[in-house]
C-alpha cells in the first residue's frame, strides 16, 4: 500500500508560503520604516494586513465549506504570487508610497484569509484524530521555519542589499506553494445532502455551533483577548529594534531568526508537555511566559537580551497555538469546520488591527518600551483569567484524546492507497 503524503505536501506547501510571508513579514515594515518613522502608520500598516480577517472571515470560512478546499488554497497562493510580484515591480522603480503599501496589505491580507482557512480546513482531512496535535504541531514548525527562522533573516538581509529582492522571493515562494498543492490527488469538497444552502444560512449554523458550546466562546474569548493584548507590542517591533535597539535592517531579520529558534521550541514541547501535564496548566504557564518576556523586552536595553526574550515569547504563544489548534479540530465538524474557523478568526484575528492601532496610539503618547511593559503586563493578568475560567473545563479538554474518529467526509484516497 502506497504510503499516504498528503500531510507531507500540505506541510510542504505550508512551508513555502510561510517562508514567502516571513519575507514579507520583514520586508513589509521596513519598506515601511524607510518611508516614515510615525508609529501610528506603521502600527497601522500592521493592523491594515490583519483587517480582512475582521471583515471577511466569515465569508470566507462559509465559501471554504462550499468548495474544494484545496483548490481555494492553490487559487488564493497563486493569487497572492501576482500581487506580491506587481509590488516588487514598484519598489523596482521606486515608485511605493505608504498609502500604496496601506493597499497591497489589505490586498494580500484579503487574500490570505481564504488560504488559511482551506489550510486548516484541510488538516482534518489527511490526518486521524489522534494525529491532529502533532500535525499541528508540524504546521506550527512549518510556518515558524518559513517565517521566521528563514524567511525573517532572508528578508532583513536582501531588503538590506536590494529593496526589491525580498519582494521578488516572496512572490515565488508562493507560486511554488502552488505547485505543491498538485500533488494532492483527491477531492476535497465537503459533502452536502442536497442542494447547497444559501450562504447566510450557513454563517448563521457557524454562529450558532459556537453560541451553543461554552467551552468554544471561552476559548474564542481567550484566543481574542491574547490577540489584541501581544500585538499592542508586536505591531511596533521593528521600530523597538530599529530604533530602541539600535538595529540594522539586516540585523532586525536575525533579531526575528531569534523568534524562529524560539517557536521551533514552542512547537516541539508543545505536544509533550500536554502528555505529562493538563493542557490547562501548560495553557496558563505559556500565556504567562509571553507576559513576562514581553514585560521585561520594555525594560531591556541590550540586543542580545531583547532578542532573547523575544524568543521565550515566541517559543510560549506557539505553545498557546498548538494546543488551542488541535482542541479547535477535536472539537469542530469537519463540514462546520471553515464557517466555525471564520467565526473564530472574525473575533481574534480580528482583534489584532484594534491591538496594532492602540499601540501605535501609546507608543505616540509614551513610548515604544512603555508599550511593551503594558502588553507584557495584559497578558499576566490573561493568564490569571485564563486559569480561573479553565477550571470548569479542564475534565473536557483532556479528554478529547480519547473521542472516536471523525468522519473524514469530502475527501478520496490517493491513488494507490
């Protein structure tokens, strides 16, 4: 029997649009540093590349359950290849403005919203049940590799020697993405008994799985609450590297390798540390590593320090990812699984524009490291929450180990198997 590589490929795809994002991740705000050094624009560059996920994840979580989930991903990456490649051109002919930069964020951010959301959507479909922590577990190393350990390094440096270059490299690792998605044999369209209802119909059943379950609203609520309060610091990292730190460009992508090394960990002992602890403890103890991080990154003045604080906070908030991944595919409906996802991601990705706007805001009013100290000090009071509202849930959580499989409906074997 042929051996089953969809996780492989999907893993690979992961990465290579991660590593084309990391870039991005890098390029972006410094394209955006080099034109104006306000920290209310480039908090808002941030925000503006997360704002789709407030207006279009439930349209695009419900279009993710009508279609065939990875096509919409091959399409979205393909999409993405283009937008990215004509902003490359731009910056070529030095002809980027901060509002034009405003405008392929919200583009690619638009985007992106499809892409993760078949991507995720995916998961359950190529992996058993007992296989979805350490599958996320490997999508979490996939995008941590791609983002931030190669291509945060790869887009400080050849933003550094050509401004154009970083974009150019972007564009491709997503049109390789692409190409990696063929390999997927199968179909991948979630079935429906019928014909197809109409779409509020089903953002209305999304809306209502996750009012009828208080554990999912909990955890909605928490994920939300973490969003906003860590990116009222991240939305202003490059300017607390650049000018706080005292940093190069190029050195700025290492201080992100740091962060990458850092996730890497997170991603590792992720799934480990809930075999041998509750996931409410290890839950608790990896918000409460991104509050103390982030709170002494604003006391810090040091590179090699800031740096390696940022790394305990990446290696705990992937922590926080991987587990919050594999109790979200444990507990959604495959066929529910993108509208649920578009719900989720309305509400915390959609928190991280307001977070990115309010720190801008403080950073104007006090000072980038003030910012920090305050989102580092949010997020401890987060985990003190978080381990109170837990309590009545802890039973529940750690017992969905042990649930039957799911019914991997909308899918076909590849050849072969």
């Amino acid at each position: 029997m042929a051996r089953d590589r969809r996780l492989t490929w999907l893993l690979g795809s992961s990465a290579l649009s991660n590593l084309g994002d990391g870039i991005g991740k890098v390029a972006f705000p410094l394209l955006g540093a080099s034109l104006t050094r306000d920290p209310v624009l480039i908090a808002g560059l941030s925000a503006t590349a997360f704002l789709p996920w407030l207006l279009f994840a439930l349209v695009s979580g419900a279009l993710v359950d009508r279609v065939d989930r990875r096509k919409a991903m091959l399409l979205a990456n393909t999409s993405r290849a283009v937008i990215v490649g004509a902003l490359a051109v731009l910056v070529l002919f030095d002809a980027t403005t901060i509002w034009l930069l405003y405008a392929m964020a919200l583009l690619i951010g638009t985007v992106e919203t499809i892409a993760d959301s078949a991507a995720q959507a995916l998961i359950p479909a190529v992996v058993p049940r007992s296989g979805l922590e350490s599958a996320n577990g490997k999508l979490q190393s996939a995008e941590i590799v791609g983002q931030t350990f190669l291509g945060g390094p790869l887009g400080g440096v050849t933003f550094a020697a050509f401004a154009a270059l970083p974009f150019v490299l972007n564009s491709a690792g997503f049109a390789i993405a692409a190409i990696f998605l063929l390999a997927i044999r199968g179909s991948y369209r979630p079935k429906v008994e019928g014909p197809a209802p109409k779409l509020r119909v089903q953002l209305a059943e999304g809306l209502g799985w996750v009012r009828s379950r208080p554990l999912m609203v909990q955890l909605v609520a928490f994920a939300a609450a973490l969003a906003l309060t860590s990116e009222l610091a991240q939305a202003l990292l490059v300017l607390y590297a650049l000018e706080d730190l005292g940093l190069t460009s190029a050195a700025f992508g290492v201080f992100a390798l740091v962060g990458g090394a850092g996730g890497l960990v997170g991603a590792a002992v992720a799934p480990r540390l809930t075999r041998v602890l509750s996931r409410r403890a290890v839950l608790t103890s990896a918000v409460a590593g991104c509050a103390v991080a982030f709170g002494v990154m604003g006391l810090v003045y040091e590179p090699v320090s800031a740096a390696l604080l940022f790394g305990v906070f990446a290696a705990s908030v992937v922590t926080v990812n991987v587990i919050i991944g594999a109790l979200r595919h444990a507990l959604i409906p495959e066929h529910l699984f993108g509208r649920v996802l578009g719900v989720w991601r309305t509400a915390v990705w959609g928190a991280i524009p307001i977070g990115a706007l309010l720190g801008g805001v403080l950073a104007a009013w006090l000072n980038t490291r003030a910012v920090f100290f305050i989102s580092g000090a949010l997020q401890l009071g987060l985990a003190g929450a978080l381990w109170a509202v837990m309590a009545k849930f802890e039973a529940e959580i750690d017992s969905l180990d042990t649930a039957g499989e799911p019914a991997l409906s909308g899918e076909s074997a590849p050849a072969g198997a």
